[in-house]
C-alpha cells in the first residue's frame, strides 16, 4: 500500500456498483478477475468531515448480495462459533491490528481510534465489511472473512460483472 488514485472510470463502475456516487474513495483493494472493483478503499474521514471506519467498503453486487443472503441465512452465528477456538480468535485478532495499520496509512481519526470494522476483534457484526477486508489483504489474513466467502456462492476467481448494455459475463477467465 498506498494504492494507485482512482481513476475517473473506475468512479464510473463504482457509482454503478453502488447506484451512487462513492466517497472518499482512495483506492481500489479488491478487482474481480475482469479488472472491475470489488472492494474500494475509502478514506477514514469522509469530504464532509464525517469518520468512517469502514476502510474497506465492499462494492461489487454480486459479493455483497451474497453476503446479505448469508446474513439473512443466520451464518453470523456459524461464523462467530469460530472465535470460540483460540487459534482463530488470535488470527481474527490480528487481522484487525492489520486493518486498523492499513486505514491509518490514510490519516489518523480520533474519533474511530482502536475501531475496525464488521465487529472485529471480539465479535462477527458484518459480513460484507470482513469478506471485503479479506479480499483486500489476501487469503489467509481475516478468518472469518474468509469463511464467509468460503460458504458463499459468489468467488472473486469468476466473473459475474453486468457492464452497461452488455450481457451478463459468467464462467471462468484466464
């Protein structure tokens, strides 16, 4: 990190992914394997002076509606069952310190000092905040946004992007 600027079409597929403009984006952490993004990077103080913790903020539709499905299923309880063990628990740990690292590279916010996201480190609150940090830092770094993409349908290894008056893409690329 730091990531390359945004650049003023990757702010197009983000308001399209998002059916808004997006704030305070600094980056793009996560591209599916078309190249469009999957998770933003937004800064820890937003345009309008607001504190945003959210550091990465997950974009892509198909991930996230798969994350409300898991969350709708009730998985968060399956998925916070796993703090449970110690090994787990300590990794989870560690993955906020590394979240908390990687927003503060954008600016230090008081106001949100010691706060990650998606309910880390102690608890599973959200799953579209852990499986976009997950995303962002790589395999093997937030274990429980790992296993919630894990279980979910969605992969970020096929591409299931709808770009304006194209048909939808599904299969694998590469």
């Amino acid at each position: 990190m730091p990531y390359p600027p945004v650049t003023d079409a990757e702010l197009a597929v983000l308001r399209a992914q998002l059916g808004r403009p997006a704030r305070g984006a600094v980056g793009i952490a996560a591209r599916c394997v078309c190249g469009n993004p999957t998770v933003v990077a937004t800064a820890p103080r937003l345009d309008d002076g607001t504190p945003f913790p959210t550091f990465y903020y997950l974009t892509h539709p198909a991930a996230t509606a798969a994350m409300s499905t898991l969350e709708a299923e009730h998985a968060m309880p399956e998925l916070a069952a796993l703090l449970d063990d110690d090994e787990t628990r300590d990794a989870y740990r560690l993955a906020h310190e590394s979240f908390l690292r990687d927003r503060a590279a954008y600016g230090d916010v008081p106001e949100i000092t010691g706060v990650s996201a998606g309910g880390m480190p102690t608890r599973v609150k959200c799953l579209h905040a852990l499986a976009g940090h997950a995303l962002a830092a790589g395999p093997g770094v937030n274990p429980i946004g790992d296993a919630a993409l894990a279980r979910s349908p969605w992969s970020p290894e096929r591409c299931v992007c709808v770009e304006p008056g194209a048909a939808l893409r599904e299969g694998p690329t590469g």
